[in-house]
C-alpha cells in the first residue's frame, strides 16, 4: 500500500474506472511541471487516506486532489486546483471566478458525468472492462 506524503500532490481516482482512467492520462500529460502523483484511490488503505480526511466512499464520489499541505479538494473544486498549478490553464479557472455562471455549469457537467461513468466506460471504452 502506498502513503500520502505532505509536501507531495497527489490525484486520486478510480481504478476501478475506465473513463476515470483515461481522463487522467489527459490530467498527466497536461501536468506542466509533473509534480502530480496520480494513483488510484485503492492503492492506499483507508486509514492512510483518512490522514487527509478522506474515505473510499468520498474518493469513489469524485477525482480527489491532495495539495502539499495535505488538504483535499473534490470534483470540479479538484480539477480547479490542478488547472491553477497549470500556467497554461490558470484563464480557465480566473473564467470560473469572472463569471460564476461558467463555474456552476462546469460543477454540473462534472456531478453528471461522476455520476454515470461507469455507462460512459463500457460505451465509450467496452475493452477496458
């Protein structure tokens, strides 16, 4: 099992998902300086992730971010960090705070797209199964 360093960023995702899987190949060739670990929630045991105040429910709910300090930050909350550290996507995420309409579309289509990607898995990536 893996542990959670403080002074390390981390993505965790779900293993056990192929949609998941591929949108963090993206979020890992996006990764400018590649200081992200990406991993799989269920590489770590729960008692690791409760050290930064997570669970496997919260962490099967939605990708889950863990800065250097050790807080976490979920979903579109989690994506916006990873952009911020981005120089190329920081526009993306000043956008959400210019007009918050943009922001709470973009917290929607996540929670959509949380909710159903095991169905996107098996249509978009039936071999990954």
């Amino acid at each position: 099992m893996n542990e959670i360093e403080i002074g390390r960023e981390y993505i965790l995702w779900d293993g056990d998902c192929g949609f998941c899987r591929r949108s963090v190949e993206v979020l890992a060739r996006m990764d400018e300086q590649s200081t992200f670990i990406v991993a799989p929630y269920q590489s770590f045991a729960e008692s690791e992730l409760r050290k930064v105040g997570l669970s496997f429910r919260k962490c099967a709910r939605e990708v889950q971010i863990v800065s250097r300090s050790g807080r976490t930050f979920g979903g579109a909350f989690g994506i916006n960090y990873f952009l911020w550290q981005q120089s190329r996507w920081k526009f993306a995420v000043i956008s959400g705070f210019l007009f918050p309409l943009l922001f709470l579309i973009e917290v929607v289509i996540y929670k959509i797209v949380a909710s159903n990607r095991m169905l996107f898995s098996q249509i978009l990536f039936p071999k990954d199964r």
